[in-house]
C-alpha cells in the first residue's frame, strides 16, 4: 500500500524525460543527455533527483532507482544531463542507467541549488574532484558568455586516473578568460590552491567527497582564507 501512494506521489510530482545521447567522456565515465520538458528550468550548478524507471505499466517505485545527481548542463544547452561514473559491478541504479535505449524516458524531480551564482567582482577559483566537475561545468560556461564585466576563473581538477572530464571542451576557452588546471595528486592539487592564494582576493567553490571538501576547505583556512570566502557544495 505504502509502494503504492509512493509511487502516485512520484507520478504526480516527477517529470518525464526522454534520453538523447550517452556520451562515452572518460573510462567508465558517461554522460547522460534528455530532452527539456517545456515545464523544467534550473539555474547553472543545480542538482536533480532522477529516478532510472518510467513508472509505466503498472511499475513501482524502487527507492535503489533514485539518485542525486549535479546537472551539467544550462538550459540555454537545451538538454539536460548528467555526468556519472559506472564500474564494475554497478549499483542497480547505475546498471539501469546503462540499460537504458536512445528514446526511453526516466524521471526528473526535486531539483535544488546549493550555490550562489559566482560574484563577478572578484576571482574565482573552482576545485573539483573527479566528476565533481560537472557541477562547474554550467557555471563555467554561464560565467564566460556573460556580457557583463567578468572577473577571472581558475578550474582546478582532481583526477587520479589521469583521464579527465570535459577537458577537451574546456581547454579550447580563451586563456585569458579561464586557466583550467588538471592534476592526479594531491601534492600538485595543493600547488595549484597556493598559486590561487598568493595576492588574491578570491571566491572558493569546492565539490567532492565529504571528506574532500573538508580537507581542502581546512587547507584554505589555514591559508588565512576567509570562511565567507569557501562554498561547500553541501545541503
């Protein structure tokens, strides 16, 4: 019965999407692309709930289907997607998402924010691990199509494997607009921090892992880098 009313709820306030493409961005990393529904917006860096399931023929909710997720693109884009990665061994979620067909629909809802649009007054700096990036991706872009006076970006990214998302697309921006910085370790990630540090008066947006985030907005503090100065990318 509970199943039931669930899955009513998420019917009734949850949106079809019809998937487009699955890009191949990386080992084991894909990007998935759907449709914009003519009742869906969002602002750059936002996140969505997505559940890997249409609900259809008679079909129930299964909570092991829903996942949040950062939404990587702008919907100037006219697409909406997602960047994730799946291994080996996949959870049902993500075994789902490889199932799914150019043309199947999932469901979106729930979608929220938990950054401010960048200050335009000061230098911003991005750090990311992995596929935390795609949280930047549309606030990158949004940033430097911008008609207003714009003020300098430094993406830093973190990726052990050496093979990072969106590189190519990135590096083809002016470097006087952005300076992308991808390293494999954490000796270099904090190299990279400290050259943002020294005589700057920057803006810090950090998203990873729990314990990224904490680490690395420890680091900043110990810099003598202002609290107000870090956003966490955290409820």
């Amino acid at each position: 019965m509970i199943s039931t009313i669930l899955t009513l709820v998420l019917k009734r306030i949850s949106t079809p999407i019809t998937l487009t493409e699955v890009i191949n961005e990386a080992p084991e990393t894909y990007t998935f692309t759907f449709k914009v529904p003519a009742n869906i917006d969002w602002a750059p860096g936002s996140y969505a709930h997505f559940l890997c399931s249409d609900l259809g023929k008679g079909k129930k909710v299964n909570n092991k289907l829903v996942r949040e997720l950062s939404i990587m693109t702008n919907s100037s884009e006219q697409k909406i997607g997602f960047t994730t990665r799946i291994r080996k061994n996949p959870s049902e979620f993500k075994q789902a998402l490889l199932n799914l067909n150019v043309g199947d629909n999932i469901r979106i809802f729930k979608i929220g924010n938990h950054f401010k649009t960048p200050r335009l007054d000061k230098p911003i700096v991005f750090i990311s691990m992995g596929v935390g990036i795609a949280t930047f991706r549309p606030l990158i872009l949004q940033h430097l199509n911008s008609t207003s006076e714009q003020s300098f970006i430094t993406n830093i990214n973190i990726d052990r494997s050496g093979c990072f998302v969106y590189k190519d697309e990135l590096d083809k921006i002016p470097g006087d607009r952005i300076k992308n910085v991808f390293v494999t370790n954490r000796g270099d990630l904090y190299k990279s921090i400290d050259a943002c540090i020294s005589g700057t008066d920057s803006v810090y947006f950090i998203v990873g892992s729990d314990d990224f985030n904490k680490s690395i907005s420890d680091y900043l503090v110990q810099k003598n880098v202002a609290q107000e100065a870090i956003i966490l990318d955290k409820h």
